[in-house]
C-alpha cells in the first residue's frame, strides 16, 4: 500500500509538474530561454547577436505574453546597432575631412610662401624700376 501511495504522490507531482511546464510562467520553456540569451546578450554589449535572437523569438513566439517586450527590447538594439552605425561613419567621415584640412593647411602655408616670395621679387623689380627712371631721367637732362 505504501508503495501504491509512493508511486501515485510520484505521478501527480510529475503530472503538474509536466503542466506546469507548458504553461507561461516555467521559466525553462524554450521561449523563456531564447528570450534570456538575447537579453544577456544585449547586457553583454553584443548588440548584433541580441537583435538576431530578439527577431528569432518574435519570429518563433508572435503570441508568447513576452513578446511585447521583446519587442520593444528588439527596437531599442536596433535603435543602438543604428545608432552605433552612424556614429562609425561619422567618425570615418570625419577622419577623412580632418586630412583634407591637414592638405589645405599645407596648401595654404605653400601659397603664402609663395606669395612672401613673389611680392619679394616683385618689391626687387619696383626698385629696379625706380633706378632705370632715375638713369633715364639723368640722361635726358644732360642731353
């Protein structure tokens, strides 16, 4: 009798349990799981891999009572991988227009040594302009 009583406590603790594990709030049902990869994973910084998993568990889940917030949990990383996206261009944008700046900077010290030199050269010519006039000039009064 014991035993009868043993094995019929073992079925029933089984059965509810086995009930219990098809119903939404047995924390090791497999949408449960995939739902806590994904969030570890986007706790973990792992923002491409928890979006992958957040769309696997919508797409394997629809009408899991968690779905809603795997939902919003899936769009802010979206939000984030975007995000981290554009800053990543940005920075590449920029890197590039910080060495175009760098040649114009260089261009612009070429030019104005350029310029110091011609206008050099060309204050030499007014001098010597000014000589030839005075030649001139000095020679037309003593003719």
């Amino acid at each position: 009798m014991r035993y009868l009583v043993s094995a019929l406590a073992v079925v029933l603790v089984a059965g509810a349990l086995g009930g219990c594990a098809t119903s939404s709030w047995w924390p090791f049902r497999p949408a449960a799981l995939l739902l806590v990869r994904a969030d570890r994973a986007a706790d973990e910084l792992r923002f491409r891999q928890a979006l992958a998993l957040y769309d696997e568990f919508l797409t394997r889940y629809p009408e899991d009572p968690a779905a809603a917030r795997a939902l919003e949990s899936r769009d802010t990383v979206a939000a984030i991988v975007t995000t981290r996206e554009e800053l990543a261009r940005l920075r590449s944008e920029l890197r590039a227009r910080e060495s175009e700046v760098t040649k114009l900077r260089e261009d612009v010290a070429r030019l104005r040594q350029e310029v110091m030199s011609r206008q050099a050269e060309t204050d030499k010519l007014r001098a010597d302009l000014e000589r030839i006039k005075e030649m001139d000039l000095r020679l037309e009064r003593r003719r």
